[in-house]
C-alpha cells in the first residue's frame, strides 16, 4: 500500500484503502459500539458551532447513529436532533447555493418530523428551494404537500398560502390559461385580510394576468399587492408585487414609470432580499431594451446573471440569459446571443416565444430560410407539447413573416401588429420592413407607415421611428423626390446608430446609398466589414455591388434573407 510513484495515483491508492479499513473496522463493531462512536462524533461536532461546514457531518454521524441501533430507546432524542441537523445543514447549502443537496436534506428532515406543523414548514422550504433551482414540478410537489397538512389541521389560511406558493411555482411550467381559475380563487379567499398570504396571491395572480395580456387588471392586482405588503412589511412580497406593477406599466405604454418602478424594488431588494436582486436586474434591462437603450440591457442583463450566480437563482439566470440574447441580437452580436439563447431555451417553455424570436431574426438576416422555418416549427412543437401560450407577442408577427406566402398578407402584418409586440422588444419590426421594401408595390409601404406614425408611446421609440423614416425615404425615393428620401434615410440612419443597431445602421446606409445615390459617411467599409462580420451574405454582396457601381441582382423571393434593390 506505501509504494508507488508519489503522484496522483498513489494518493488515490491511499484514499481507497482508508475508506475499505474504515469499513472493515466498523463491521468489527457492534450496533451498540458504532451507535456510541457516532453520537461521541456528533457531540464533538457540535461543540464547534462557530463552523456552518460542520452541520452536514453532524447530520450525518447523527442518521448513522439512528442506522446502527433503530431499536434504542433513546431513538425520539436522536431522531429530534438529527432533524434539527439536517435542517441547519440544508439551510447552509442552500446559503452556498449547493440546491441540490440542500433539498435532498430537506426531504429528509421531512421524514423525521413528528410535528405536522413543523412538517408543513419544511416542505415549505423545500419548495422555495426547488424554485430558486427552477424545478417548478418538484417545488410544486412540497408545498402541495405542505397545504395538504395544513387542510388535515384545519389551517385553512396557511394551506391556502401554500397553495398559492404551488401556483407560482408552475408558473413557468404551466399554461396561465389553466393556472387562472384557481388563483383568482385563492386570492378572492385571502382578500379579507391583509397579511402575507393576501399580499402573496395578489402578486401572484398579477403576473399570470399579465402573462394573458391582461394588463389594465394586472396593474390594478398588482398595485393591491404593493399596498398589503407595505401595510405588513412583506419585503418578498413587496418586490414581488412591485415587479407586476413594473411589467404591466411598460405593458401600458408606460416605460419611464416601470423602470422607475423596477429601480425602487432593486434598491428595496440589495437591502432586504439579495436574492431578487437578479430577477429586478432582469426587469429593468426590459424596460431598457423596449426603449431602444440596447447596451444599457445587456449591461443590466449581465449584472442579473452575476447576482443570479451569487444567490444561486437558477430560474432567473435562464430569464436573464435569454434577456441578454434578446439584447445581444439587436446589437449585432449574434453569435454571442445565439449562445446564451441556445443555452437556456428549452428550460423555459413558457418563454418559448422570447427565445425563439431572436434566433428567427438571426437566421433571416443570414439568408438561412430553411433554418427561419425550422425555428418556427420547433417554437411552434414547445408551445403545443407544454400547454404554454403566454408572452408571445414577441414572436406572433415574425411567425406571420416566415410562414407567409402572399403579398396580401405580408402587407397586414405591419397594420395588423398589436401594441403589444411593441412594448418590450422591437427588432422583429426591420425582417418585415426589408420584405415590403424588397416588393414593387408602394401601397404595403405607406399602409405600414401610417401604422408606424401614431402618437402611441410604444411607436415613438428611436427603433421604431428608424423604421418609419426608412419607409419614408423608400416612399420619397419612388415618387422621384431624392433630396427628401435621403433627408429620411439620414434620419433613419441616425436613429439606428444611436441605439447602436449595428446590422440596422448599415442596411439602412446601403438603401440610401441605393436609393438616392448618397453614400454612407465613411463609404461602404465599415458596412462590407459589419455584414461579413455577422455572415450575412445576401447583404455582403449587394454592398460590394454598390461599392462597384454595379446595380444589385434581383431575387425571385423578397425576404429579409434575399433582400433587393427596389423602385
């Protein structure tokens, strides 16, 4: 056993044949004998209280102890002991974020409690833990358990609560639609006091209405939500409903007052609750990116990954990765937001159209239609195999774009958009824009124009209004007048630059150089270099052509992805 190289192997030698002495001594001993070492372990242990490390080894010398001799009669001490330890030893690894194990030792002080009341309580842990993990199905399961033993004492408020808490936990797991009935029942019980549990359900209900699109309402439960938990000092509770007001605010058309609303419920939760820092974080980087503040998201969406790492958050790192994607792709970063997407989208069903608009985005800016197509049917499979219809605003017109086939209905698309799919993200407008403008007839562009031109604050946006101007020097440039188109296109194009909408920036650049016959500031270099850098080809190519003075060949197909000269 003492020989070898001194290396790893060795060492790893010496590591195996202690563990076969250390059971081979233990099955020397009696029942009797290795319940006695145990406990003496315990003891000792527990006289080093000012090392949290030391809990998981005093919960288990503890179990061993009641393994060894499950007849003693001291077997309810033990057992009460070593429930309390498995407690402190899931509560710590819980703090480090080792999630896993810490709700594997919560299930198994569950098992050793008595106490039904207690019991009930550390299911109830057990199930934020599961949901901090974004496990929503195991988090459901405890707290059912939980409300089952708080309905068997006739705890009707608690179980309700617990109830409650289950809801929420499925909410990125399940359908709102089928989430709804019983929330609106569980909130309408509690309403008649103004506890955590009132505050809870409102919060809770808030978000799957907004989820349905139901905002007016969703603000209204929200800011109930917002009043009981000040009213109790719920912080949790407080930042929960606070988040709702947020999310259905920007729903509104009222970005300055969520992002107002967000930075409060961010400073409230870096003092009161760090480990909601990363979802408020992720909140606010929507609002930014809605307004067209695209590096200010990312930026924010980044700093929600790093909290979400240090609080061991799970379930908002993946929101946030997907929030970071959603930013990175209207930066032209779309490699780097097709990672973050692709590491996340099959985790959150219920963001299946968050996640999936992006990546259509890319493809068509590539000239990958296959791919286009492909993306919209496996959006389409998620939606259909987990029941999820909630939050696709993002994604309904440019499944419209890729799956159209006639030009009557590419030209609804742009009237026909809801104010929705203007209010958080708005790079899925420009694929339906290139198509239009790619297309001979001028009608689609000023009907879309005229949708774009409305004194809706969600239209007023510096992304939305680079479209609108770009439609307008398209429109200019067809009736002949150039000196006009081109005013529009400068407009248009400094609208792009300033949000730092790189591939935007340069298309527009090409169309007014094509347009009009003005080139870019700084000639075409800088658009080539942006092009080939996010391998767009189609669009590489026709800016050497116009480099060269060389008209750009027609495609038979005008998508984004084949994209030409018009007029």
């Amino acid at each position: 056993a003492t020989e070898g190289d001194g290396g790893s192997e060795t060492h790893d030698r010496y590591r195996f044949l202690q563990g076969v002495v250390r059971r081979v001594a233990l099955s020397a001993l009696s029942r009797r004998e290795r319940k006695r070492f145990h406990l003496a372990a315990a003891d000792h242990l527990a006289e080093q209280e000012g090392d949290p490390e030391r809990a998981g080894q005093l919960a288990g010398h503890l179990l061993a102890a009641l393994e060894a001799d499950p007849n003693a009669g001291d077997l309810a001490v033990i057992e009460a002991r070593a429930q309390t330890a498995l407690r402190a030893a899931a509560e710590r690894s819980a703090a480090v974020g080792a999630l896993a194990d810490a709700l594997a030792l919560f299930d198994r002080a569950a098992e050793l409690t008595t106490d039904e009341h207690e019991r009930a309580g550390v299911f109830e842990r057990a199930g934020l833990v599961a949901s901090r993990a974004g496990e929503g199905d195991a988090a459901a399961g405890r707290y059912r358990a939980a409300a089952e033993l708080h309905a068997g004492a006739g705890r009707e408020r608690e179980q309700l609560a617990a109830r409650a808490h289950e809801l929420r936990s499925l909410q990125y797991a399940r359908p709102p639609t089928e989430l709804l009935p019983e929330l609106r029942a569980v909130d309408r019980a509690l309403s008649d006091q103004d506890d955590h549990a009132s505050a809870l359900a409102a919060a809770t209900l808030a978000y799957t209405l907004y989820q349905l699109g139901r905002n007016e309402e969703a603000l209204v439960v929200a800011t109930r939500g917002v009043r009981i938990a000040e009213t109790c000092r719920d912080w949790g509770e407080l930042l929960h409903a606070l988040g709702q007001q947020g999310a259905a605010l920007a729903e509104l058309q009222r970005p300055d007052e969520a992002i107002a609303i967000y930075r409060r419920a961010l400073d409230l939760a870096v003092i009161h609750e760090p480990r909601l820092v990363a979802v408020l974080c992720t909140n606010v980087s929507i609002s930014l990116a809605s307004v067209g503040r695209y590096q200010e998201a990312a930026a924010g969406a980044r700093e929600a990954i790093v909290a979400a790492d240090r609080s061991a958050e799970r379930m908002a790192e993946r929101w946030a990765r997907l929030v970071l994607g959603r930013a990175l792709c209207s930066l032209g970063d779309w490699d780097q937001a097709i990672a973050e997407i692709e590491s996340v989208k099959d985790q959150i069903p219920t963001l299946a159209g968050m996640a999936f608009a992006p990546l259509v985005v890319i493809a068509l800016g590539r000239g990958q239609e296959a791919l286009a197509r492909e993306l919209v049917a496996e959006h389409d499979r998620h939606r259909d195999e987990s029941g999820a219809s909630g939050l696709e605003s993002d994604f309904r017109s440019l499944r419209t774009l890729v799956l159209t086939t006639d030009a009557v209905s590419l030209a609804r698309i742009v009237p026909e958009a809801e104010i929705s799919e203007f209010a958080e993200w708005t790079s899925w407008l420009p694929p339906i824009i290139d198509r239009l403008v790619a297309a001979l007839d001028t009608e689609p562009l000023e009907a879309a124009l005229v949708s774009l031109r409305t004194t809706a604050a969600m239209k007023q946006t510096a992304p939305v209004r680079a479209q609108a101007e770009r439609l307008a020097g398209h429109l200019a440039a067809r009736a002949g007048d150039h000196r006009r188109g081109d005013e529009a296109f400068a407009r248009a194009h400094q609208l792009a630059a300033e949000c730092e909408l790189t591939f935007e920036a340069g298309v527009i650049g090409l169309e007014r150089l094509e347009q009009t016959g003005v080139g870019p500031d700084g000639g075409l270099a800088s658009i080539r270099a942006t092009f080939s850098r996010l391998g767009a080809p189609a669009w590489l190519e026709r800016a050497q052509q116009a480099d060269h003075g060389e008209p750009a060949s027609a495609h038979s197909s005008s998508s984004r992805h084949q994209p030409h000269p018009t007029g």
